[in-house]
C-alpha cells in the first residue's frame, strides 16, 4: 500500500473510533456526554509516558535498557491524539484528502516513511529532549500543527517507527481500543487480563 493510503486509512479509522466513542460532532471539543476534549493534553501525558520508556531517571534504573516495545506502544498512542486533534483543527473547513496531503507534504514525512533508526543508536537524552519540545508546543495556546508533525516524525524516526511499522501497530491498537469501548472502559468496568 503506498504511503498515501496508508495515512489516509489511519485518519479515516481515527475519525470512525473518534465518533464512535465520543459521538458524532467531537470536533466541537466535547464529548457526547458533554466531557471537555483536550487534544493537546492528550499528547503531552502520551509523551510523559514515552519518557519512562527510557532509563532517564538518575536515581533509579539508571543503567536499563529502553523499553523497546513499550516505545512503539507509546508512539502509536500519541500518534491517535495527533491525528485527533488534527481533525478537530481541520473540521468543517477541509476533507480527509487535504488533510493526508497536508500531512505527506510536511517537513520529515519522506524520511519517515523511509526508514527508522535503532533507538539504541541514540542517546537517551537527545531523544528526551525531542519528547520534551513536543511536550512543550502542546502545553501552551499557539500549536502549530506542521510543526508538531515534523517532531513527531523526528522522535518517531528515532524511536524506530517508520510510517510502515506505525501503520502496523496502529491498526492492531485501533481493534484494541474499539474491543475496549464495547467491553466497559469508558465506564471503568474493562479487564486488562480475560480468562
């Protein structure tokens, strides 16, 4: 599938699940049951949890391994509230195409869609820092979203997620939060464990 199709399938299947669980007119930031949406929050708590995939804490665990798995898990999780608060941004003024196309033609999207590195090639902190300006953007009043997307490909491409592996895992994890929704986790009554 070209990488076109790719993005355009993830954003289609966003919008379904947005709808899905949060009713249809989202966009508007609340939920139909009148719960106040933040995107942006949304993606900084993501990438707080991204941080403790690495050993960045100087007290504790200080020589570990990252936690490989768990950063790819932690990626695709930032990338739904990208793409959420994508559009919420866009609704009403543009369809899915524009919005794929705005998207592919962004600042790192070739390189992304190329190849990912060996998080292990990296430094930790360098990694972190990337994380923490896309914590930053997020946390104040002025987002620029061709900006968040080029952080985001830079720390995904770092991380070792290319735009095939984030396709991969994303659909797996799209399936898992639509079973989760059918099966009591907004209400707080979904098992983590069956059997």
């Amino acid at each position: 599938m070209e990488n076109y199709k790719k993005v355009k399938e993830m954003f289609l299947m966003q919008q379904a699940l947005n709808d899905e669980t949060n009713g249809v007119g989202w966009e508007d930031g609340y939920t139909k049951n009148g719960k106040l949406i933040n995107w942006k929050r949304c993606i900084y708590m993501e990438c707080a949890e991204l941080i403790d995939s690495f050993a960045w804490k100087h007290w504790k665990n200080i020589s570990a391994a990252p936690d490989v798995n768990n950063i790819v898990i932690e990626i695709v999780d930032i990338w739904h509230f990208v793409m959420s608060y994508i559009l919420e941004q866009y609704y009403g003024n543009k369809d899915i195409d524009h919005i794929v196309s705005d998207v592919t033609a962004v600042s790192g999207f070739a390189e992304f869609s190329s190849y990912a590195y060996d998080v292990r090639e990296y430094s930790i902190y360098e990694i972190v820092n990337d994380i923490e300006l896309i914590i930053h953007e997020t946390s104040g009043f002025e987002l620029q979203i061709g900006e968040l997307l080029t952080d985001f490909f830079r720390v995904a491409i770092k991380c070792g997620v290319s735009l095939d592996i984030l396709f991969a895992k994303y659909i797996g994890k799209n399936v898992l939060n639509k079973f989760r929704q059918n099966n009591g986790y907004k209400e707080g009554s979904y098992r983590k464990i069956w059997g």
